[in-house]
C-alpha cells in the first residue's frame, strides 16, 4: 500500500552537496537490511552525467572500497527489455526511433516540398535551419503530450498578423506530413518514444507498485510524463523523490507568487501536480552541519517573485531577528566573491587562474559553470600554459578539427578549383603532409596573379616533379568531389557527400583521415549524410558547402585523454548534480546567464497558449534554478564581464538582485581584485620602451655601386628598402591571387606601345587604333585579368585607343623615330670610386634636327607631381635626361634632353594626357644637370662609413610609398613613439 500524501517526497537543501547526501541517506536507510540491499534499490536521475557522479558518490561513502551498486538509470535512456522494466512487464512493442540527422534531413526535405506556403523558396541550408525549429516545435508537443493536429484548426484566427497565418498552413503541413512519413518508416521520434516508455512505466507502477526501493533523484518534473512517473514513485511503499533545493523557508505568500522564470518555478508546479503541499516534503538527511543554511537563505531571498520583493527590507530584520549571534546576511555572504572583469578575454583568464589556485590547496576540487562554451573553451586553452587539463563538458567543436577543415576547403575547391588561396589551404594542409612540395607550389605556382587554367599551373611549376604532381593529386580530387554536378547545376547532397568522401580518400589514407575523434565524427556526418541525405532536396556546390558547413558547426567533439581530477568544465545543466570545493559561476551577463526567452519562429505566444505549450520563459526558470543551486554552494566565485563582443554588457539579473539584497543590508559581496591584478599582470608588457628608428649601416665596400634611376628614387625616400633589397638582397614575394588589375593595367599599356611601336615605325595603319586595343585587351588576358574586370576594360581601352592615336599622329610628325625600352648607363666617379647609372625608358624620341631626343614615361595611375620632381624625389626622367646628356644611350648618343613628359592613359575623361615636368631648350638640361648634382652628393653621404640607411626619410610620402620592407623597419612602432626625426 501506498503512504498518505507526501510521505515519499523528500528534498536536499542546495547548499547541501546533492549526490553525496543521496548516496549516504540511501546507504543509511538500507544499512539494516544487509551489505546486498544496495543492490537491488533502483535509482533514476535526470541525466547520464547524474548517474556516473551517483555511482562515484556511492564508492566514496563506502569510503573507496568496492560496492554492490543500485540500478542507476537515466530517465532519458529508459527502454523496454532493460532495468527499470523487467522482462514481460512491459509489452508496447514500440517502433524504433528515428535518428536525429535523419529526422532533421527528412523534415527539410518536407520544408523545400512545402516551399510554397513560404515567401520565398529556401536553399537546402535554409531548409536544413528551419528543420530544426520544426523539430524543436514537434519536440515541445511531445513532451507536454499536445494533440497539435487536432488543434491546429483556428490557431491563427482572429488579429494575428497575416504571416501568422501563413505560419500556422506550414505547420499543418509540416506536422502532417511527417506523421505521414514516420509511418511509411515504421519509425517514431524519439522524444514521443520516451514520452511512451515513461508514461506507461508510471501507469504500471500506478497499478502495481514496485515493492523494492526506488529512488528519483534530480529531476523536478518538468515534462507531464515525467512528473506523473515521480508520483508513481513517491506512492510506492519503498519510493522516494528527492528534490534539488526546494525553498522550505520562502514565505506562504511569495511561494504562491512563484512564476515561470522563478527557480522553484518547476518544483512547485511538481508539488501542485502531486496534490502535495510543501509543508509536507521532508528533509532526505538531518544536518549535521548547518553553515550553509544562510547562504541558501541568501540566494532564495534574493532570487524571490519579484511581485514579492517589495518587503526585502522586513526579510532582512527578520532573518536578523532570527539569529541574535551572528548576522546571517553577512554570513550568507561569506565565502561568496565577485569578480568584474573589462571583457571577455580577462573573464577567461580570470577564471583559469581561479581553478589553478584551487590546485595549490591539496585535495582540493574545482570546477567553472557556465553556459558560454566560448568563455569555458578559452579558460581552457589559458590553463594549458600550465599544462593542466581539466574534465570538461564544452568540447571542442568539429570545425576545428583537421579533418571537418580539409572536407569543407575541399568543397569549397568545386566552386573555384584554380583559387589559389583555396588550393594552397589543401596542399599545406596537415593531413596531406606534402610540406616540401606544398612549399614549392606556393612559391612558384600560386603566388601572383591566379593561374588561368590548370596548365598555366603546370607550366608554373614544370621543373618541380614533386610540385606538379601535387598539383594533379588536388585537382583529381577536385574532379572528384565535381562529379554529382557533370549533369547539371543541382545534384542530390547524398551523391554529393559520397563524391566528396571519395575525394578526400583520394588525397589522404583512410585510416589517418577518419582516426581520432575529428575523423570519427565527421565519419559519422558524412555517413548520415551519404545513407539519410536522399530526403534533402538536391543543391548546387555552393549550397552543399552551405549544408556541410552547417552540420560541421553545429558538432562538438567530446575530449577524452587524460584530465586533471581535481577540475571540472561544466555547462548549467552538467552541473545540476556536481558539486565542487570551489564553483566559479561565469557568463553572468543578460544574454548569456540567463539566455533570453527564446523566440518560436512559427508560433506566437497566443498560438502557443492555445496549443498547450508552456511559455518560452520557462527555461528562464529552469536555469535560474541551476543558478541558485550552484550559488549556495559553500565556495562561490561570480564571474561578470563588462563588455561582451566589443559591446557593453548588461549583468545577469540573478547577480544584480543578490547585490541589491545585500547592499539593502548594508553590506557588499566581497571583490576580488586580486585576480583581475593577476591576469593583467600575466601578460603585461614590461616597461614602455619603444624602439628606434633601425639605422643599419652596412661597411663601404658593400653598398651598391650601380644603381637604376628607380633604385636612385627609393634611396632618396626610403634608404631602408635599398638596403634590404639591394644590399640584403631580400625581394618581396607577391601575395597568393594577387589583384592583378593595377598592375596587369601598366605592364599592359607598356607592352602595347612597344609592340605598336615596333610593328608600325614609321607611317599609322587605318585602323591603328583597334590593333592598339587589340594589343592592350591581349596583353590583360595573358596576365591573367578576370573576365570581370575585363569587360569593362574594353570599353575603357576604346576610348584609350583613340586618344593614343591622336597622341602618335602628333609625335610622330616632329620625331626622327620613335625608340622604345632603350637601355642606358653612364659610369663616373665619385671621391675615386666608380659608380654606374642605369635606366630602361619607356621611349624616347630624338628630334629631327639631331640636337635633342624627348623622354617619355607611360603610367596609368598618377604621375609624380612637379614638386616632387623639382625636389629630387621622383629623379627617374631627369637622371635619364642626364644619362641621354652623357651619351649613354648607344643607339641614340649624346644630345640634350628635350621634354620630359609622363604620359598618362586612363580611358576615362579624358582617355589621357601629357604631363611635361621640363621642357626643351633650357629646362630639362637645368633639371638634369641638377638631378646628375644631386645623385653624386647623395652618393658621398652614403660613402661614408658611419651614414645609416635610415627608414622613410621622407615621411611625406607614407601613403604612397610604405615600401615592401615597413614591416621589417618596424615602422608603425617607432613612428607612433615620435621617433621619425628629420629625414636626412
């Protein structure tokens, strides 16, 4: 026979270490009963993490030795044929529940068949997000066991805004479709299953109460089935419910304000169920030791119905009235700190380093609760500089395994097989261990511009075997992982994971890519992917990089190997029933701890009211009621972050309400400052010293003594990158997919003059200016120009063309010839030493009279200003000019430069134009005798010994010429110290 109401309900205290008191009340109620009496007492707890730290629990009480455990059972993992349900007790003959990957791939492929109740198709990725909220919605009339067909009829009626309406027609759809497609299955979901499974457990033992012990420990019955269960229990002769921290000392009046969003929230909604009232829930085991009743009494006063917290005033006299020795505010905050740290970065630090001081105490547990996996994950990586690992329960995510990172690069390759950076990403991938011929193909064949085709590539790297067969290899896979689209645009996603688990076969050995716990897992996808991925509507390749990416993200890898013992990484709900020495509560910011109430996309609230279905503020409830358990543990640190994502943060209003409770009292939580001065402390730079500007001075006999005019120019403005290139001899390396338009646009322009040029000298053809465009268009598709760019290059090249013509007529008709690229030099002396000057012009054209020859300099970008040339420090064209005076033009000789002009070419308005900077007859003659005066001083300086090459000694010119060695000069540290001193 059953006991009168409320004989089986029992609670732990929350300051009370919940699976310790479990273990040792069970012990000593059965310890008269005989050593085996454990074993056949069976115990339900809400998770599997529950039932392990039970059984961890039970060997401690018997002080480590062996023990006859009790059935420890999961109310999650439940299934006919296994303990609770003995053999024939049960006969549902149940189907077997769907997996979840297919469940999920079957309903998007019902989202996309039902596309038309939507605004607008979505692709299989949208498809596969908007299967989960279906899923989650199915989910939520399972467990509260909603009829959702049968009132489904008039659920959008009356004011709702139309795209409720089209809301509620999906979700007929939805729902009737599935129900439809899980019979075609003979499957079931699982959480209808386990609904089953506990509903007709808790009939049975409603009918024929078990007359063994039976214990539920953990669970506050949120779902009906679940409840019902806990009362079976309770009204069995031996059953027994133990609550987590229910309120014995929250007043009558606030107990019947108690709401969604308050912790007791579940437990009072269990006890109304039952027909029990809390007065009749007893204590599991007598306290023997009482310090942490007024930390309890602290969080559940300050956690109150907020209806309720008007007399918090009162409260406090009360409880002080209560205790004349000891103030039980203070006391309640005792052993309880808050840490407030700027962001992110420093919680996580801060953290680290209080579980790492929790090691210096002997024995001593630790263990960081937080929802925030990213804050856990990063506490975690900090403790790795001191080699500890702790258990934790985040994981680590699937992306950022090597395997999910080579499988979505791969996939990513079908949309653009010849992206060098996407090809590069592969060939230097770990897996591949290809170091050596990666490296090769790097330097040589995906630097710069972006190859054309596949044998542009090859022709790169011909005289690297090992490179070129790299090569081959990613492309073959590539080919590969392409196949499912050789018949179209679209192809079904289960093809398209088969191709692409044969791709990376292909590339890497089997048993090393699908080893460890990466492979293992996106084996698993992959699989589901390959076997379930025929309900997913077909997509493109971009579509399936989409979907890939979105079932990779959403993975998280459990870590095994070995972990210290002594701390724990725990998410809210892992942490219902572990307790730790310390607990650090983290992530108490809005948002985050506690998440907002979150938003249905299909159900508003009043349609979720008319369903049946709780309001979303329910799992506010849920965590708070975590919150208040961990928060009465006897060593509690609070974590809070000021600014979350670069942005203010708003702190968690469980912590604002415990600070205002407390400051009511006149008192404060307790800071710790110290450990926000450790973690500034740990990576703080020493003191301020910035650097200088590097000044090295390389011996006489090495610095150059030939030079070209463009080299000259460097040197007047940044001595720095003459010395690591000319001297040094370190040249940049172009970056991968190199832009080519800007330059790819000069070189051009350059090689359509000269071919002009050279193939017309004398007399213009007819049509002179479509072969110049023809010139120009050739020229950018051999450099590798994307057709993008170059459509609107031929229009710009028309218009170019037409004016070049116009500027050929009229050069021509005063030129003697038109000579292109000529190469020059002139050796002279300075203080005894010989130095020689180069240059290579773009054109010069000698006079008919034979006395002077014009240079031209083409550019498509701006040209040097006429400060810049008078100033000496764009000397190219005048230190030509003096090259010209000297004779060191062979084919040409000596004669007196003319005007020197930059001839600008854009193909805009105007398509170009002339710009002199000195003229013939005087000008030019004046500027180059000066440039030739300027070159030889500048060439004495650097002769001497002690004369530095000094970074950017013209800062004017930052902007426009940083040079490719600012970041070997250091050049934003000493700039930013005021160190830029005056040049030269």
């Amino acid at each position: 026979m059953s006991g009168p109401a409320g004989s089986g309900w029992f609670s732990i205290p929350a300051h009370r270490p919940f699976v310790d008191d479990v273990a040792a009340g069970l012990v000593e109620r059965l310890s008269h009963l005989g050593p085996d009496a454990l074993s056949h007492a069976t115990l339900l707890t809400p998770t599997r993490r529950g039932a392990r730290a039970l059984a961890d629990a039970f060997l401690a009480v018997n002080g480590g030795r062996a023990v006859l455990l009790p059935q420890i059972r999961p109310l999650g993992d439940l299934d006919e044929g296994e303990p609770p349900f003995e053999p024939g007790d049960l006969a549902l003959d149940l189907p077997p529940a769907v997996s979840s990957r297919r469940r999920r791939f079957e309903l998007a492929r019902l989202v996309h068949d039902n596309a038309s109740l939507l605004d607008s198709p979505p692709s299989a990725g949208q498809a596969l997000e908007m299967a989960k909220a279906v899923s989650d919605l199915l989910d939520s009339c399972q467990i509260e066991e909603v009829p959702v067909i049968e009132r489904l009829d008039g659920l959008a009626d009356g004011d709702l805004a139309a795209h409720w309406q089209v809301s509620a027609r999906f979700i007929r759809a939805m729902v009737e479709g599935w129900s439809a497609r899980l019979r075609d299955l003979d499957l079931m979901d699982v959480s209808e299953r386990r609904v089953r499974l506990l509903r007709a457990l808790a009939d049975q033992w409603t009918d024929n109460p078990p007359q063994g012990v039976l214990v539920a420990a953990g669970s506050t019955g949120t779902a009906p089935a679940t409840a019902d269960l806990l009362i079976a229990v309770s009204r069995a002769p031996q059953g027994y419910v133990v609550l987590p921290g229910l309120d014995e000392d929250l007043a009558a009046d606030a107990w019947e304000q108690v709401g969604e969003q308050h912790p007791q929230g579940a437990m009072r909604r269990l006890l109304h169920r039952a027909g029990v009232g809390r007065g009749a829930v007893r204590r599991w085991r007598a306290e023997a030791d009482s310090r942490g009743r007024w930390r309890r009494r602290l969080v559940n006063e300050a956690l109150r119905p907020a209806e309720a917290t008007a007399d918090w005033l009162a409260q406090i006299a009360k409880l002080r009235a209560e205790s004349e020795s000891l103030d039980p505010i203070a006391e309640g905050l005792s052993g309880l700190s808050l840490v407030n740290a700027s962001g992110e970065e420093e919680a996580a630090l801060a953290c680290a380093l209080l579980l790492r001081e929790a090691l210096e105490t002997p024995g001593k547990t630790a263990a960081l609760v937080t929802p925030d996996q990213q804050l856990a994950r990063r506490a975690g990586l900090y403790l790795a500089r001191w080699g500890v690992v702790p258990d934790s329960s985040a994981g680590a995510p699937l992306a950022a395994s090597p395997p999910a990172v080579l499988a979505r690069k791969l996939a990513a390759l079908v949309l653009a097989p010849l992206d060098p950076v996407g090809l590069l990403s592969v060939a230097k991938h770990p897996l591949l261990k290809a170091d050596e011929a990666a490296h090769t193909l790097e330097r040589y064949g995906l630097r710069g511009p972006a190859p054309v085709d596949a044998a542009a590539l090859e022709g790169r790297i011909a005289p690297f075997p090992e490179a070129v067969d790299l090569a081959r290899r990613i492309h073959a896979a590539v080919e590969i992982a392409a196949e499912p689209y050789a018949a179209g645009p679209v192809a079904p996603p289960h093809l398209a994971a088969e191709a692409l688990a044969k791709a990376l076969e292909s590339l890497v050995e089997p048993t090393a890519l699908w080893a460890g716990s990466g492979g293992e897992a996106l084996a698993a996808l992959v699989s589901a992917l390959i076997e379930d991925g025929q309900a997913l509507p077909p997509t493109n390749p971009l579509g399936f990089l989409d979907l890939l990416g979105r079932l990779v993200d959403e993975e998280t890898l459990r870590v095994g190997g070995a972990t210290h013992p002594q701390l724990r990484m725990l998410g809210a709900i892992e942490a219902r029933l572990v307790r730790a020495d310390r607990l650090i509560l983290a992530g108490l910011e809005e948002g985050v701890w506690p998440q907002a109430a979150p938003i249905d996309p299909f159900l508003s609230r009043p349609m979720r009211a008319k369903l049946g279905l709780p309001p979303p503020e329910r799992k506010i409830g849920l965590t708070a009621h975590d919150f208040a358990q961990a928060a009465s543990a006897p060593d509690v640190i609070l974590v809070h972050s000021q600014r979350r994502g670069g942005a203010p943060a708003v702190e968690s209003r469980w912590l604002w309400r415990m600070k205002t409770l407390a400051r009511g009292a006149n008192l404060a939580l307790t800071e710790r400052p110290d450990v926000l001065d450790w973690a500034r402390a740990l990576d703080a730079p020493g003191p301020y010293a910035p650097v200088k500007r590097p000044a090295p001075c390389p011996p006489v006999e090495d610095r150059p003594r030939r030079m070209a005019v463009t080299r000259v120019e460097a040197l007047t403005r940044d001595p720095y990158g003459v010395w690591a290139r000319d001297i040094l001899k370190l040249y940049p390396l172009d970056r991968p997919d190199e832009p080519v338009e800007a330059r790819a646009r000069g070189t051009a322009i350059h090689a359509a003059f000269e071919v002009f040029a050279l193939t017309y000298p004398d007399a213009l053809p007819a049509n002179g200016a479509e072969i110049f465009e023809g010139l120009y268009i050739a020229e950018l598709v051999a450099a590798g120009m994307p057709p993008s760019a170059l459509a609107r290059e031929r229009a710009l090249a028309r218009e170019a063309a037409l004016w070049v013509m116009d500027l050929e007529a009229r050069r021509r008709a005063g030129a003697e010839k038109i000579v292109v690229e000529a190469a020059g030099e002139i050796t002279f002396q300075v203080d005894g030493r010989p130095f020689t000057l180069t240059a290579k012009t773009d054109r010069i054209e000698p006079t008919r009279d034979g006395r002077a020859a014009h240079i031209l300099d083409y550019k498509t970008g701006a040209a040097p200003s006429q400060k810049q040339v008078d100033t000496g420090f764009s000397p190219q064209l005048t230190l030509t000019a003096a090259i010209l005076q000297n004779g060191g033009f062979a084919d040409i000789g000596p004669r007196a430069p003319g005007d020197l002009t930059y001839v600008r070419v854009t193909g805009r308005r105007p398509a170009g134009e002339e710009q002199t900077r000195a003229s013939a007859g005087g000008d030019s003659e004046e500027a180059a005798r000066k440039a030739f005066d300027g070159l030889v001083d500048l060439i004495r300086k650097y002769d001497e010994p002690d004369r530095p090459y000094l970074s950017r000694t013209a800062p004017q010119f930052v902007h426009d010429h940083a040079g490719d060695y600012g970041h070997l000069a250091r050049v934003f540290e000493w700039s930013t110290s005021g160190d830029e001193g005056d040049g030269e």
